[in-house]
C-alpha cells in the first residue's frame, strides 16, 4: 500500500539534519523547530494561525472545544457515519453529542442536503457545529456547507486529517471553514515520524484558546485557567515535518499523475462501470467540479470486494478497507441510538470500497499489475 523507504531514501540527510539541530539546541517540545513549522505550514495553507499538536485526534479535540463546543453548554455537533473513529471520537471527548447523517455515493463525503434536513428539523440537543471530513483527499462541495453555516448560525469544523493540500475553488482545505484539523500520522500525504497534528483558523481568538488548551489550559506557566490537555508537538516532529512540507506540493502532483494513470488503465482493460453503484465491473473514484483531489487514497467500489481483496492478497498486492464498520455501528457508539438501515448509503459503501495501492513513488508498472490483478479475477 505505502513504500516510505522511496519518500525517505532521497531525503535522508535532510531529516538527519534537521533531528540533529532540534538535538543540539535541546528542542524537544515545541520550541523552535515548532514554531518554525507553524509558520511555513500557514504561509502554505493560506490561512493565519496554524498552531502545532501531539495527533490529528487532539487537533479535533483543541479545535472543537476551542471553538466554544464542550460540556458547559448543551451541544451536538453533526459528523459523517462513513470516516476514521476520531471524527467522532472528538466530539464525544469534547462533552458533546454526536449526530451522524449520510454520505453522498460518489465522493463518500458528506452529504449537506441531509445535514440541512437534520438542521430544520427539532433536535433534543441543539445544534452548534459541523464537522464534515474531506475524505480521501476530496473536499465535501464547501459552498454548500458554508451557505448553511450562514443559514444556520452553525460553527464550521473542517477534518482534513487526509487533505493537505486539497481545494475548493483554489482555497485550500484548513481554510475553508472557521477552524480545521491535520493529523501527520506517517501514512499520510504530508507526513511526520509518528504522531502530529495541526489546528488551523483564521480566527485570532480560537488560535489563542488552541494555544492555551495544548498545555494544560495554561496561559501563564503554572497559572491554569482552563482544563486543557498535555497536546504539544514534539519538537522532532517539527524538524521532520519543515522537510516534508518542502516536497508535498511536488508529491501531491505525483499522485494525481498516479490517479490519472489508474483512470486510463481501467479504462483500457474496460473494467469501469458508469453507475454510481458496481455490478460486474468496478466503479472508479471521480473529482468532482470545484475540487482539486489530492489522492491520498484511490478507492474503488466493487460488489465483490472482500473476494477480490483476498484475491490480491494473493498475488502479494497491498490494499485496505476505509472503512469496514461504518461508525454508527461500532460497537463504543451503540448508546447514540443508531442502527442497522440508519445510514444506508455508508454502509453500502463500507461493503464495497477497496483502496488500492498509491504514493507518489509508486511505478507504472506496479499500477498496471494492480490493474491486471484485478481484471484477472473480474473476468
């Protein structure tokens, strides 16, 4: 699925580098190489305030209860069924309640004409915040979302663990909305060491209160105003991540070349189904208008899926299910209420979808035997 010795290789005495000044200069939380990041990560983004953490998870965490979303007050924050734990994970750590709504067959994001519907209709807990995930490396359709959180006087929470580097109409996801996430896990498109995250926001205020929530709720040294949590970056996943971030943009093409390439093998072994949904053939990944895709998974749908995925363990070709169990149907959310049926498009979706193997080093070669491996078993 993931080769990082090719992304690592090339850069090695970079890395060392870097590891080796935030060792000299004793930087081991936050401190420069942070900082450093901090800013190079929002003069990229476009956006004003970009402010370092431990994961993607606490990054959801600081950005929700810095945006006003916790215990004190009543809240339920809409989410998708159809992503990684976390994205409802948070909301639940944060003090507030989770509401799921379905997903749109084609992107697997996000569907706001069902987020609208839920936001007219009484709710027992009153709605403060969405948080739609840009899955895949696809922003959900942003006007729409931003038009509700107009409507709806909603505070807009954007999850783009899985899109740096992503747009909207030439804005980039993590400015899109009024705060948003990054997780760096080493999987993803731009990656740290291990675990990292970032919160972004153009909102002066959210920053500070991100800033102060990261250590503890502390402002002052030893002066704790809030109940925050130890979230800091290291400062070794700073230094990492100022290499990385020199070479994401150049990656980034690289995988939509290798999205693109995949587009034309299918297309040439005839393999692609037109429907949204798969019958014999298998249905591909589509960037819809307004969207730059940074492919950070090329995921398929096949009705066939769990064989065909043992087919391709067979022919030792890496692949991965996002996600298998959709979330209102895991088994730490039962008590939300949901079941079977509740979500039908996510759980379609969790039956059907295959990620097949893309970085932005992989070779033509290995992409036509994916392909190959695959029409070898459809036929």
């Amino acid at each position: 699925m993931l080769d990082l010795a090719r992304q690592f290789v090339p850069i090695r005495e970079e890395i060392l580098a870097a590891l080796a000044e935030a060792l000299d200069q004793r930087q081991f939380i936050l401190g420069q190489p942070v900082a450093t990041f901090e800013r190079q990560a929002a003069h990229q983004l476009g956006v004003a305030e970009a402010i370092g953490c431990a994961s993607g998870t606490d990054a959801l965490w600081l950005a929700l209860a810095a945006a006003g979303i916790g215990p004190d007050k009543e809240a339920a924050v809409v989410t998708t069924p159809f992503s990684f734990f976390a994205s409802t994970s948070s909301i639940v750590r944060v003090g507030a309640k989770p509401l799921l709504s379905d997903i749109d067959p084609v992107t697997f994001n996000l569907d706001p004409s069902g987020v609208k519907k839920m936001l007219e209709s009484p709710q027992p807990v009153p709605i403060r915040a969405l948080l739609p995930v840009h899955l895949y490396g696809q922003c959900v359709p942003w006007p729409e979302f931003a038009q509700l959180g107009q409507e709806f006087g909603v505070t807009l929470i954007e999850d783009a663990a899985q899109a740096w580097g992503a747009q909207w109409n030439g804005v980039s996801a993590g400015s899109l909305g009024d705060i948003a996430a990054f997780s760096f896990y080493p999987t993803k498109n731009l990656n740290a060491a291990g675990d990292a995250g970032l919160v972004t926001t153009n909102n002066p205020e959210f920053a500070e209160r991100v800033r102060m929530l990261r250590q503890h709720g502390m402002r002052t040294r030893y002066y704790h105003d809030e109940v925050g949590w130890n979230a800091r970056m290291d400062g070794f996943q700073g230094a990492v991540l100022q290499v990385n971030l020199r070479y994401v943009t150049e990656r980034n093409l690289q995988r939509r070349q290798a999205a693109e390439r995949y587009h034309r093998l299918f297309q040439a072994v005839g393999l692609v189904e037109s429907g949204t949904y798969p019958m014999n053939g298998v249905v591909i990944p589509t960037e819809i208008a307004g969207s730059h895709h940074i492919w950070h998974q090329y995921v398929i749908r096949s009705a066939r899926r769990d064989a065909l995925r043992d087919h391709l363990t067979a022919q030792q070709i890496g692949s991965e299910i996002y996600y298998p169990v959709p979330l209102h149907l895991q088994k730490a959310l039962a008590y939300l209420g949901y079941g079977e049926g509740s979500f039908p498009e996510a759980e379609r979706a969790s039956r059907e979808v295959l990620a097949l193997p893309i970085f932005p080093e992989i070779r033509p070669d290995e992409q036509q035997r994916v392909v190959d491996a695959i029409a070898q078993f459809l036929s």
